[in-house]
C-alpha cells in the first residue's frame, strides 16, 4: 500500500453525512467522493466519464481504496451526488482549503456569481443555477462557495459566503450587484476592508459619487485633497490606460445621502479606463466605495485584480474543464459537481511542476498516474 495521496480529503470529506439508506450502501461514501474527485482532475464532465476512469484505473485505486465492490456505476455516482447535502459538502471543500493551504494574510479576495448555463431543465421548468465564489488573487485557488437561491439573487447569497470566510485583513472586491449596507457590514464585521463597484442600480449613491467627482474634474480637481494614480500597459495591439483618484473628505463623505449607512465607509473613487487600438479611442468611467482610507494605488490594484476571478476561474471552468456543457442538474448533483470541479481546478493550480495550462495538466493527470500523484499530493 502506497501512502493515501488523498489523505487530508479524505480526512475533510468523511465528514459528510451519507444519506443513502443502508441496503443501499455497496460502495463507500468516501471512495465515490475520491473516484469522482480524481476523475474529474483527469477531465471526467458526467457521471458516465466517472465510471469509465474508474475502471480503467482499477488496479490504481486499489493502492489505496477499499472498493469492496469495486467501481460504482454511472447511475450509481449520479444518484449518490444529487442526494449528498450541498451545504455540507461545501462546507467539507471550505475546511480541507483552509487545512492543507497556506492563505496568504491580507491578499485580495475577489466574490463574485457564474451561472451554470447546462444545469436548467426547461421540460421541468428548472431554471439554471447560479453559484457565488471566493477566488484568492493571491494563492489562486477557490476558498468556498454558495448556491444562489432560486427565487432569489446573489445577494442574499454573498452574506452567507462572507460568513463562512476568515476574511481577517483581507480586501474583499465584489460587482456591482454586491454592493449593500448588510454586505458592507458583514465583511467589517469580519475584520477585512472592501472595494465595492458603485453603478447606476444604486441609486442615491452613484449620482451623488458621479456629481461630486463631475464638480471637481471640470475644475482639474483644485478644491479638494484628491489622490491620484496612473498605470499605462501596451500589448495585442492595444494601449490601456488606466487613471485613479481617490478621496477621504470629510466633507464629500457628507454629501452623500445614508452615508451613516455604510459601515466602515471612508473613502470613495472614481476609475477612468482608456484603451488605445490604432486611431480609435474608448473611455470607460467607473466608481466605487471602499473602507480604507484615501489610497488611489492600492484602490487601482483591487479593481485590476477583481478580474481574476473572470479570467483565472470563471474562464477556466468553462474553457479547460466544460462547466457550461455540462448536462448534470438533477437535484443537488449539480452544486456539488460544481464544488468537484473547484478541487480539482484547485489542485491543478498548486501544482507547479509541470508546463502549460490548466487542459494540458489534466491530459497529464490522465495519461500518467505518477502526474496524478503529484495533483493529488497538492491537497495534503
């Protein structure tokens, strides 16, 4: 017997509860989970790609799993996924994170939703599920995640992400859609800072933000203690601009209706973005709100790296592992395929040792078991 190369998840994911009843249990929980697991690192998408690596890494799994009846069916991983509590699983993901990675103390976390676009079954009126993620810019892995409720949208979903967090001298960045009194008290309440992106469908505060910048950028911004950074990128074709004042004014702070509101509130900033393609030029103007004080720099970087979360999961997720493809949605099977694929993506990142994307290591993971060892020695 070789050590358990999934020691620590097994460790974490033993904790979930098995709702099968037992005349039905021919296969044990935790070697459907490991199955499924290291399937999904290798690129399994459904339950019949789970079956199918299964056995034909039989001998393999033996090293180091029971299988008293070997592999389970495709009805089998199917059936037992769409029964597994979702929040339990989640919460299971959320502990082995935080147990096997060194998180990285004050780094930017960025939350946002993506839709599972395959998960909706319109023959059964099932809308597609949307899923709220916590990405550390930082380590690059996930560190949890929420269903947003159906009759609902991600913001009742976000407070209950944030909760599960240890977000203590973190910066959280969310969208727009984030951008809420309770949110904003939350992260407080858990000792992290915020920048939260301020648009149209807050009302009060983007007109009273976008006026008091209007004001003072038609007169070079002279009448107040404005803080100001510029970062200048070329490539592709293109040239990016990106431009940042930030202020701590008292006075303006004041100006804005239900201020008091906001918990933590103590400075605000307005982002113009310019991109240069040949001749042509666009402008995009943006604000936000943020609990540090006035630093233009440290604002700017926070809505720059906001964008790993699309570029460096989301993107990932549907390019390298097919997440929008997938036809999984019976009950709860697709949130936890969902967290399936966020420890392999997890894993995959933390390896370091082999070249190319995200695709090319799980071709590797495939092909050779010794690779898979490697992915899977990531998570203990």
């Amino acid at each position: 017997m070789v050590k358990k190369p999934l020691e620590a998840i097994e460790e974490h994911f033993s904790k979930v509860s098995d709702p099968r009843k037992d005349r039905t249990k021919d296969h044990k929980l935790i070697d459907i989970i490991v199955i499924a697991i290291c399937a999904v690192i290798c690129g399994a998408e459904g339950w019949v790609d789970i079956e199918n690596f299964g056995n034909s890494k039989l001998p393999w799994l033996k090293t180091f799993l029971e299988l008293p009846n070997g592999i389970p069916s495709h009805d089998t991983f199917g059936r037992v996924f769409s029964i597994i509590d979702a929040q339990q699983f989640q919460v299971s993901f959320y502990e082995w994170v935080w147990a096997v990675n060194d998180i990285i103390q004050g780094q930017i976390i960025n939350i946002d939703g993506k839709c599972l676009r395959g998960s909706d079954d319109k023959r059964l009126g099932k809308r597609a599920i949307y899923m709220v993620s916590a990405w550390a810019e930082a380590n690059e892995i996930v560190l949890g995640q929420r269903k947003v409720d159906e009759k609902s949208n991600e913001m009742t979903a976000i407070p209950e992400l944030l909760k599960l967090l240890a977000l203590a001298g973190c910066l959280v960045t969310i969208d727009a859609i984030g951008t809420q009194t309770n949110i904003a008290k939350t992260i407080i309440e858990g000792s992290a800072d915020y920048v939260l992106s301020v648009k149209e469908n807050q009302g009060h505060l983007f007109e009273d933000i976008s006026v008091l910048f209007a004001v003072d950028q038609a007169h070079h911004f002279k009448y107040a203690s404005f803080e100001y950074t510029k970062t200048t990128n070329k490539g592709h074709g293109r040239i990016d601009v990106r431009e940042c004042w930030s202020t701590s004014n008292s006075e303006y702070l004041n100006l804005i209706r239900d201020f008091q509101n906001w918990t933590g509130l103590q400075s605000i900033a307005m982002v113009v973005c310019t991109r240069i393609i040949g001749d042509k030029q666009t402008k995009h103007l943006r604000f936000y709100i943020s609990s540090l004080p006035s630093n233009a720099q440290r604002i700017l970087e926070a809505v720059r790296k906001h964008w790993s979360i699309e570029n460096e999961l989301h993107w990932v997720l549907d390019v390298s592992l097919n997440e929008d493809h997938s036809r999984v949605r019976k009950d709860q099977a697709p949130e936890n395929f969902a967290v399936l694929r966020h420890i392999a993506l997890n894993l995959l990142k933390q390896e370091k040792t082999a070249k190319g994307g995200i695709h090319a290591k799980q071709l590797q993971a495939a092909w050779k078991e010794d690779y898979l060892l490697k992915v899977l020695a990531a998570g203990n």
